[in-house]
C-alpha cells in the first residue's frame, strides 16, 4: 500500500517519544529542551525545503514536493512531539487543570481561528515564496495545537457541549473506524475513478461532492 508510508513515520515517532519520556522522568529539563530542538529543527527544514524549491501550498497540487516535504519524517514529526507533550501533562496532572473562565474563553477562541485559517485561510489568496515557506513549516503543527486545545479542554472539564458531542456513544463507532478508514480510503476512491465513465477533473467542488 503506497499510501502507508505514514506508518514508518509513526514507527520513528513512536520509538523517538519513547526515549524522550524514559529522559522525562528523571530529567525534565532536558528531555523538553529535546521536543524544542526537535520541533525547531523539523520547522526549519521544512521551510529551507520549500523556500529553496519556491514551493507554494494549494488544494491544485497538494502532493507537489510529496517526496520532498510531504512524507518525510523529519518534516512532520512537530504534530507527534505536539500530542505527546499533551498526554504528558494530562498524566501529569491527572486531567485536573484549573482555568480562568477568559483563559477558556481565549482557549477556544484562538483553536478555532487557527483550525479555520487553516481550512478555509488559503481560498482565493496568492502566497509568496517566504509566505509558502512559513505555510508549509508551520500548518501542520499549528493544526496539531488547535486539536491539543479541544484535547486538554474536553479532558479537564473545560469542553462544554463539545465535550458533551465528543463523548456521544454514538461518535464511538466513527472514532475506532478512523484507521480503517485511513488504510481503504485510497482503495475506494480507485474503484470509483476506474469504474467512471467519463474522465474525473479534480477541484475543490469535485472533491467534496465525491466524498
């Protein structure tokens, strides 16, 4: 399967934030010195890479620089390093965080506004090549501390109604399909292009009316 070479990436991951939480647990300092040396690092490759190759993020030719940027482990382990820092302090803390009602406030303001700039952010704008660079170095982790917020804020009783969707029984069956789904997805949009009787042009509107 082509499409799981995310799976070797969580792979280096995994064993990476094993040994940093194995340094965590004597030596804290140095162990958050090393997510912050790791994260620095992946954002200023990622963006050298797209700098130097004038790489401009858009939804036209989102695979541009797959082999490049795209599937490289050092380019996207700042989301991991992100979701692992998170889980540290929820252990450490046993999901009892208190928070100022404005800290919430502004919590779920900021997840929001950076969760939406990235989705909808790009549509009918022309990025330069320094604007590219920074887009393509930072997105991915900027989504991971959108998601780390609605995380922290659902586990510690600061979600409100998005707590309350979240934990539905009936999202359950959703949430434990997500893998499945990730591994047949690429499967299922074959089948539907070989068995099309008329060539697929791909657009924004194509895209999501397909799926």
């Amino acid at each position: 399967m082509l499409w799981s070479w995310y799976l070797a990436n969580d792979t280096q991951f995994y064993i990476i934030g094993a040994v940093i939480l194995i340094v965590a647990v004597r030596h804290l300092r140095i162990a958050a010195a090393v997510v912050s040396a790791i994260m620095v690092s992946s954002w200023a490759i990622t963006g050298l890479v797209a700098y130097s190759n004038n790489h401009i993020p858009n939804s036209d030719d989102p695979l541009a620089l797959f082999d490049m940027i795209y599937d490289k482990p050092w380019t996207r382990i700042g989301p991991y390093m992100i979701g692992m820092c998170v889980g540290w302090i929820l252990f450490r803390t046993n999901c009892q965080l208190r928070m100022s009602r404005l800290t919430v406030v502004l919590g779920w303001m900021m997840s929001s506004a950076v969760g939406l700039y990235l989705i909808y952010g790009l549509y009918g704008q022309e990025l330069n090549k320094l604007g590219g660079a920074a887009y393509s170095s930072l997105s991915h982790s900027a989504w991971a501390l959108s998601l780390a917020w609605i995380i922290i804020a659902c586990s510690t009783g600061h979600g409100g109604y998005v707590n309350t969707f979240l934990s539905a029984p009936c999202i359950y069956p959703f949430s434990r399909a997500t893998y499945c789904a990730y591994l047949v997805h690429p499967i299922v949009i074959r089948i539907m292009a070989l068995n099309s009787t008329a060539p697929l042009h791909l657009g924004t509107d194509s895209m999501v009316s397909s799926n």
